[in-house]
C-alpha cells in the first residue's frame, strides 16, 4: 500500500514539474511572440529612416561621378591632341627629309661630281704645267712633291671602294645573251630601263642631313639621313610611352578618391556628403594642376 502510494506520489510530482516546465516554455514563447511584434513595428520606422537617409546621401554623389567622367574623358581628349599634333610634326618632318633626298639626288650630287672632276683635271693640268717647266720626270715627283705618294696610296685605296653600277650590272648579266649586253652600253632595251630604275632609288648610306646651329644656322656637320629618322622614331615612342604613363598614373590617382562614392559608402551618414564633395572636387583640381602636358617633339 505504501509503495503504491509512493509511486502515485512520484508520478504526480513528475506531472507536475512537466506542467511547470511547459507553463514556462509557454511564458517563453509569450515573450518573444511579444517581442517578435514589438520589432516587426520598428521595422516600417527603420526603413523609413533608412531611406529618408540613402536619398539625403545620395542627392550629391551623382553630380560628383558625373563631374569625374568629364574630367577623365577631357584628359584623354588632351592627351589624344598631343599625339595627334605630335604624329602631324613627324609626318612633316618626314616630307621635308624625302623632298630633300629627292633635291640632294636630282642635283647636289650630279654638281658635286662635276666640280670634283674639274677640279682634279685642273690639279693635274697645273701639276703637269710645273713639271714641265722645272723639267723634271715622273720619277722625280717624290722629290717634287713630298706628299705625291701617300696621295697616289690613299687614290687608289678611294677608287677601290667607288661603285661602278654598270660594271655591277655587266657582271650580274654575264649570262645573258649578246643583245642584252649590247643593250647596256648602248643604255637601250628592257635591261638597261632594269638598271636604271634600280639607279633612281639612292642607298641609304648615301643620304646625309645637314646639322645647323639654332642660333644663326651654321652648318656644323652631317649625319646620316637613317639615322636621323631613327632619332626621331625613338623620339615618338618615347613621348606616346610617357603620355601613357601619365594617363596610367592620373588613373591611378584617381580611383581612390572615386572609392568613397561607391555604393558601400553611401549608406553613411547624410552630413559626411558636403565633406566627401568638398575633398574629392579639391583633390581632383590638384590632381590635374599637377599634371604635365605631353612634350614636344622637338623638346630634348
């Protein structure tokens, strides 16, 4: 009887602590239930909040991108009038030097042979004149002219090194037939129209460009017209590769002032916009007042 009653206690007192344990789940969930309601009113205020506050931020920031993409599309526009100012002064200069080969080609070099040869003839007519009145012999111009030697040596050396263009073209025809040869002296026929339309182009090692003194434009020297035209190749590429780096370097410049008007940043307080205006329009100025224009081409 007594264990009976025992265990009827036990289990009623295990009842009741169930009854407990779910009066305060009951409880808990009452609590939160309340919450959950209490919150889900704040939520139509914190959107209101929210977006009165993203509508005050972003009101300036547009005009600030806006101003940004100006700036950015005025300086490659500058950048693309240097190189293109730039390319029009080399293709000028490109002009003048062919014109000037051409006028070189057509009568500088016909009037410079011409007048070495009249020159020669009268050295050797005033020579022989000497000669004939001192009554002296060939072999005794060593004695007569000290320096005859080494003038005959460095002849000689000179005529060893000219080009005869029709000895060339004899010896490359040397398997033609008979009427082509003939052609080639008589300057007639297909194969001398080959040969002198090979001669109408001049060897680049011939061209020289004259060096004159910017002041009063003394010439002071020549210098080879290939390499004249490498100068100003290496000149070119080095302007385009500086006016890249500085576009590159402007960009970089720039892109951390543009990351505080990203769309992270602008959930942030509506008072920071006139600030973050004020400091990414001041840095855009110095930015560009430090900026170098492109160099000329005749800048060194």
């Amino acid at each position: 009887m007594n264990i009976a009653l025992k265990w009827i206690y036990k289990v009623k007192l295990d009842e009741y602590g169930d009854v407990q344990k779910n009066k305060a789940r009951i409880k808990k969930l009452n609590s939160l239930r309340e919450r959950n309601v209490s919150l889900e009113g704040q939520v139509p205020a914190l959107e209101s909040a929210v977006v009165s506050g993203l509508e005050v931020t972003c009101s300036g920031p547009p005009d600030e991108v806006m101003g940004y993409k100006l700036f950015k599309e005025r300086v490659e526009e500058m950048q693309d009038e240097k190189i293109r100012v730039l390319s029009d002064r080399v293709a000028v200069i490109d002009s003048d030097l062919v014109e000037m080969v051409l006028h070189m080609d057509a009568e500088f070099y016909r009037e410079a042979i011409g007048r070495a040869i009249d020159k020669g003839m009268q050295d050797g007519l005033t020579a022989g004149i000497k000669h004939g009145r001192a009554e002296r012999s060939i072999a005794d111009v060593a004695a007569f002219i000290p320096f005859a030697e080494g003038d005959y040596v460095a002849a000689i050396n000179a005529l060893r090194d000219v080009n005869f263009p029709l000895l060339t073209q004899l010896e490359a025809n040397k398997d033609s037939s008979m009427a082509n040869i003939m052609d080639l002296l008589r300057l007639e026929g297909p194969a001398a129209k080959a040969f002198e339309a090979s001669q109408q182009q001049p060897s680049p090692e011939q061209l020289m460009v004259l060096i004159h003194r910017l002041d009063d434009h003394v010439i002071i020297g020549e210098t080879p017209l290939a390499f004249s035209l490498e100068v100003a190749y290496n000149r070119v590429q080095r302007v385009r590769r500086d006016a890249t780096a500085r576009r590159l370097s402007l960009t970089d410049s720039i892109l951390p002032l543009v990351e505080p008007l990203s769309a992270k940043n602008l959930t942030g307080e509506a008072s920071s916009s006139a600030v973050l205006a004020t400091a990414v329009t001041t840095a855009l100025l110095t930015t560009f007042a430090q900026t170098d224009p492109v160099p000329s081409v005749l800048s060194t």
